[in-house]
C-alpha cells in the first residue's frame, strides 16, 4: 500500500527516529487498544497513550465496525459500531442487542475513515479483536 498523502507518514517516521535514535523526549505513537471488558450491553475498550483520548472533528469516535450473529445464529451481521463515548483513556460501545458480538475492528481496512486522536494528535492504530465465549 502507498499512502497518497507520503508528507504525513515521513513526518510520523521522523517523530519516530527523534525518540529511538535520539533519545528526546517526544511522543511518537498514537493511542493503541489494551484490553476490553464487557458490562451490562456495553464493551470498554482501554488504550495505552491515551493521554487527552478525543476525535479530531468533535463529533463521535468513528471507524470501528462490529462483527457477529444475529440472536439465532443463523445469519453474520457485520456493522458500524453507534453509540460510542469517549471517557478517559477508554472507548465504550453500546452494543445492540441483536447481535452476538464476535470481534471488533478499528481502522482495519485500506485508508479507513477514522477520527481517534490522543493529545498529541497521533491516530489511534488499527486493532483487532477476538472475542471469546458467548455474548
């Protein structure tokens, strides 16, 4: 893949080899997922550099899709995640209740239409996430 915008990805490779080449003090990396933990309809995703967790347009976090069954599980439903908040250095997404989730994705296609940004502007990566156990 070759981004079209090459400026941006030099600048994050420089951000990048300020810090492990020369050792200053800087931020390079956006916020990246940690874990999740299910509660009540809703899944908690917690980041690592998170600091200042928000979008970059003030509107609502975008990018994640849902994967699962509907509740007879005959059929998958893949969709965009709603009703997502930002609190801290966590993501929560109301869960619709016709679907038995199987993983989330965030940014996991080519030139995803994403938002998530920590303080220092730096995206958040692209994840996935396989769910375990019946949900």
């Amino acid at each position: 893949m070759h981004p079209t915008n090459k400026k941006i990805v030099g600048e994050r490779l420089s951000l990048l080899a300020q810090t492990l080449t020369y050792h200053q003090q800087i931020e390079y990396s956006g916020s990246a997922f940690e874990k999740y933990e299910l509660n009540l309809g809703k899944i908690h995703l917690f980041f690592s550099n998170a600091q200042g967790l928000k979008t970059n347009d003030n509107k609502s976090p975008k990018g994640f899709v849902l994967y699962g069954y509907n509740l007879h599980r005959n059929k998958e439903i893949i969709i965009d995640a709603e009703n997502i908040s930002i609190a801290g250095n966590k993501i929560i997404i109301r869960l619709p209740a016709f679907i038995q989730l199987t993983s989330i994705r965030y940014a996991w296609a080519p030139y995803p239409d994403c938002n998530l940004i920590n303080n220092d502007k730096l995206p958040a990566s692209p994840f996935k996430i396989e769910l375990s156990g019946n949900f």
